[in-house]
C-alpha cells in the first residue's frame, strides 16, 4: 500500500463506509491526510443529503417508472426512437449529467471558498450535544442577555451575560486543547448583585429585582464593544456601561422609553432601539446624548435631530452593517426599515415582509435565487449558479411569525450607487416551523434558526431542504460544565420541559488559534440562550469538548429547595398550558379558522 499513488488509494477509500473510513485515519499519519480528502468527504455529504436521497426516491419511484413505460410505448408505435437505457425520458439528459446537475445545485460553497468537509459532514451527522453553564451563586439564577468577547485575533474567548439579580458574569468558552490546563466553561469573572440597578435595589427581594430586570423581556439587551473593553447592557429604560475588565460601571444613559433591542458595537457606538425611538448612542461624544425622559411628548410630536421616531412600536432586532452604513430595524411591525447612518435619522427606505420579525442577521454570502434551481428548470446551466454565488452582494436572514406559522426569509443584497438595495427575496411560510421562529443565525455553509417548540433546525442555502433537527427538551442527559456544582443544584440544571431558544450565536474560531494545538477539533460550536434563562454550547460528538473544574459542593437549604422545587413546578405547569393553548391554535387553523381567531 506505500508504494500505491495517492489517487489509486483515495479510489480505493471511496468504496468504504463511513465508519471504516474515520477508523483508517488512525493507520499512519498518511492515510490521516488521505482520509480528510476534501472531494472523497464532499461526496459523502452529498450522498447522505436529503436532496439527494429525495432525488433518488423520484428517479425510481415506481409511478415514474410507469411513466416512462407509456412514453416508450408511445414511442415506438409513433415512430419515435427509444431513448437509451441511461438516459431520463423527461429531461433526455444522461444519468450522469442528472447527477452532475444535481451536486451542483446542492454545493454549499461560493466562488472560490473553502469548505472543509470533513467538519461539515461531522455538523450533518455526528451526535450534538450540550454543555451548559453553571450559574454563580447558590440562587437559580437566570440570564436576561449575553454577548461574545473577542481577543485581538477575532476569536470569541469569553462569553458576557447579564443575571436576573443585577449583576454581570463572565465565562471562559474557549475549547479544551491538548496542550492547554484552563479549565473552559468556568467563570471568571462576576460582579456584585444589583451592579446594572446603580445598586439602589439591594434591600429588595430577588423576585422584586427580577421582575425589574425582566419587565420588558428584551432579547437583544448586550453589545460589547471589543476594542475598548467595554459591554453595554440594556435594563429597561437605562443604558449601563461596563468595563469588561474591572466590572465596574463607567455611565449610565437614560432613553425615554424602555430599549427593546440593541445592535452589536462598531467603532464603539451602537444603535439603541426603544419601543418608539431608534438613537445612535456614541459614548465618546457626550454632546449627542440620549433626550431627558421627561421629554416625552416632545419626543413624539417634535423635531428628531439625533433620533428617528416609529410609527409603530416594538423594534426586537437591529443589524447595523459596517459596508455601507446602513441601519436595518425589524420587530413587531411588518416593514423592515433601513437608515443611512450618514443621513440618519432619515428613512432610506423599506422592504415588506408581512410578517412579524424577530431576530435579523447577516451573511457574507450572495442571495442565489430560486429560479436558478438546475433540478426544476432544464434552461438553467451550472454556469448561471456559478455566476450566482461570485456576484458580489451578501444577504440578510430573517426569522419570525406570518399567520401563526414560522417564517425563514431571506433578502438578497447587492451594492449600489447609494448602498445596498434589495434585489430578490425568498420566504419559506410553509414548512419552516409551525410555531413563530425566534433566532436565526448563520452556521458555518449552512442556517440554523430556533422555534416556539424547542427545536433547532439546520437547512441548506435554499431555505427549504432540511439538514437536521434537534430538541433541546429531548437531548437526555446533556454533560453539565460544572459536574460538582450540577449536582448539588440537582435537576435546577437538568432541560425543563417546554423550554425555548431564544438566541443563537454562533462560536467560530479563526484557524490561527488552533495553529499549534489540535487542528482538528471542530470550530463552530453555538451558544444558546434559552427561555428559561439557562446558557449552553451546543457542539458535536458524544462529549462536550468544554469540561468544569471541580468546586466543593455547594450546601442547599431545605427551604431553599422547597423554593426552587414550587418555581420548577410552576414553570412545567404554565409551559404545559401554553403548549396546550398553541396545540388549539394549530387545532383550529387546520379546520380554516385561523383568521377567525386572530
């Protein structure tokens, strides 16, 4: 076998299982490279794709094969001549031009971008698993908001979250490498109670500061700004600013009404978007200050110089892109609405979806239209996908609710003299989620976007063809980060029912952090945020790659448990009642009563 040439032992590979195939990596450093060969993994993706299987289906369907008969037939008594064995009556093309056809309709990748698809066919098939992080203190904390911390090679180290008492916490969220001793998944860094509150609210209750840190519900409540160290945390009316290092709060901005979301910082300032008003909130220049709330009315009926009203309330996702200044806001309404940061607070222009957003991102990507679909129309060529997927252009994902039923959108973008302009759009309202979808991000050459009903669901570039799912209510016994602390909180820790992702962050690592340490670990975990205010990492294989160090068992009252036990059961209780109630809902709009009720 050493003295074989490379393509000789690649073609013999070919013919091997998968499960074969990742056991003769383990052979000689040789067969390792072998065995990692981009085209023999990224014909295993497209072998083990759902297109691809429901190609497969159709092409011996026995419906079509009586199809194809009756054409045959007609043929020879119409003089026509057989068509070869090999080749498809319907298109004339050959099995392997159909074939061809097909893996390019289905290739994730764009222009000349580099896919390395042994990881993806590892995020397409292997276990996922979630590793949860341990909450400070001995109180079932909840977190209210998080962001990623970056280190100056771009890579997230560090992970920020506000907590339902006040009080900012950090954790370590780089991989275990093989040559490192940190101990990843743990905290290393937490402030005092009440921090966000200016602590005034130190003499109330933790029900009472939880309900003030959870009034407005905001999902988008933590920027951080990695250039200065510094993190912005939204609580409720008032803007904190936080310096990463210290945990000490630096300022505090007061906006009129409560902050519904916030964008993430760029050239440290971000835009503040509150139920009525949209601010470019720069803590550098004083001068442009948020308006004193007690100005409201103002507000409302008079000039905006450094802020842009709404005609409708509820702003819930905010993407402020740094190629051409421009300003997308989506929420509750039904427009998203685009400013230029160079004439703002003047409307650009909108685009109508329809539907109720909720979460709006990004990805470098150039929108591929539908039409250009090489399975369905026979004019199209490989070529005109080609030109497709090296236009210039990126595209926005958006993820919300249309009629009760879940909406996965996309807007192609594409530069123009006056910035960028929708071009096309896409939007799956059929079989994206039953539920209202609630996060949606980009996940290495692939999206992923949450539902009312805890799944995550992975889909290809077209929106439509699923990859995976997977329940974060059904993932069974889920490795804890903190394995002491785990179980001395006992099933505080373990997936409630009816639980929910509310956000999705991916955690990609650039190639440099891994240089001298395990090149093969997998790179692009997620970080999670439930409904339930529990955080996680979802990653793949059977073992978390994030392991806690071990603390002394933390020692828990009995009415300390009493406590936790009643708020666990009435949390089940009312997520029994609104699945119930969305069962109904779902009930009822089969039987054509959805407007109805609506």
């Amino acid at each position: 076998m050493d003295r074989l040439p490379d393509e000789i032992v690649l073609q013999v590979l070919s013919f091997l299982e998968v499960t074969d195939l990742v056991r003769c990596q383990c052979l000689s450093r040789r067969f390792l490279e072998l065995c990692r060969d981009d085209n023999l993994w990224k014909l295993e993706c497209f072998d083990a794709s759902r297109a691809e299987s429901r190609r497969r289906r159709q092409r011996t369907d026995p419906t079509n094969t009586q199809v194809h008969t009756l054409r045959s037939a007609f043929d020879v008594f119409s003089g026509q001549p057989l068509q070869a064995p090999e080749q498809d009556a319907a298109s004339g093309l050959s099995l392997a031009a159909q074939t061809q056809r097909a893996f390019a309709n289905w290739d994730p990748s764009y222009g000349s971008e580099t896919i390395n698809f042994y990881d993806e066919y590892i995020h397409r098939h292997a276990p996922i698993n979630i590793g949860w992080l341990s909450m400070p203190g001995t109180e079932s904390l909840e977190a209210t908001g998080l962001g990623l911390i970056r280190d100056s090679d771009s890579s997230p180290h560090h992970l920020a979250a506000s907590l339902d008492d006040g009080s900012v916490c950090i954790w370590d969220v780089r991989p275990r490498c093989t040559d490192s001793d940190h101990s990843q998944g743990r905290i290393v860094g937490e402030s005092s109670p009440g921090l966000l509150l200016g602590g005034s609210q130190m003499r109330q209750s933790h029900e009472e500061v939880k309900a003030i840190m959870t009034e407005t519900g905001a999902v988008e409540s933590v920027s951080i700004d990695n250039d200065r160290g510094r993190g912005y945390f939204a609580q409720n009316s008032t803007l904190v600013e936080v310096d990463l290092a210290t945990l000490q709060v630096i300022s505090q901005e007061t906006f009129p009404f409560p902050v519904a979301a916030l964008s993430q910082s760029r050239n440290s300032s971000l835009v503040v978007g509150t139920n009525w008003t949209i601010h470019i909130h720069d803590p550098r220049n004083k001068s442009r200050s948020a308006v004193n709330p007690s100005l409201q009315c103002e507000i409302i009926g008079g000039p905006a110089s450094n802020h842009a009203l709404l005609s409708q309330p509820g702003p819930l996702s905010i993407l402020d892109r740094a190629q051409d200044d421009s300003i997308w806001i989506a929420g509750r309404f039904t427009h998203l609405l685009n400013y230029d940061r160079r004439f703002f607070p003047k409307v650009r222009g909108t685009v109508h979806s329809g539907g109720r957003i909720s979460c709006i991102t990004e990805t470098s990507r150039p929108y591929v239209p539908r039409s250009l679909d090489l399975l369905q129309d026979p004019s199209v060529t490989i070529s005109d996908v080609y030109a497709a997927k090296t236009a210039p252009g990126s595209t926005i994902l958006a993820a919300g609710e249309y009629k009760g039923k879940g909406s996965l959108e996309f807007y192609g973008l594409a530069p123009s003299s006056s910035g960028s302009a929708v071009t096309e759009s896409y939007r799956n309202r059929q079989t994206a989620a039953s539920t209202r979808l609630l996060s949606v991000a980009a996940h290495g050459h692939s999206t992923v976007f949450s539902d009312g009903d805890g799944n995550l669901k992975w889909v290809e570039r077209d929106g439509t063809t699923t990859i995976r799912t997977f329940n974060i209510n059904e993932a069974g016994d889920s490795p804890s980060f903190n394995q002491a602390q785990s179980a001395a909180q006992g099933p505080e820790n373990e997936p409630s029912q009816g639980d929910i992702v509310q956000k999705i962050i991916p955690l990609q690592h650039s190639a440099s952090f891994w240089s001298s340490k395990r090149p093969d670990v997998n790179q692009s975990d997620l970080v999670l945020k439930t409904g339930d205010g529990r955080i996680g990492v979802l990653g793949y294989g059977h073992k978390t790659q994030y392991a806690g160090e071990e603390e002394e068992a933390i020692v828990e009252t009995t009415e300390e448990r009493v406590r936790r036990d009643a708020e666990k059961q009435y949390r089940e209780t009312l997520g029994r009642a609104l699945q119930s109630q969305a069962d109904e809902v779902r009930f009822m709009r089969g039987l054509g009563m959805a407007f109805g009720m609506s």
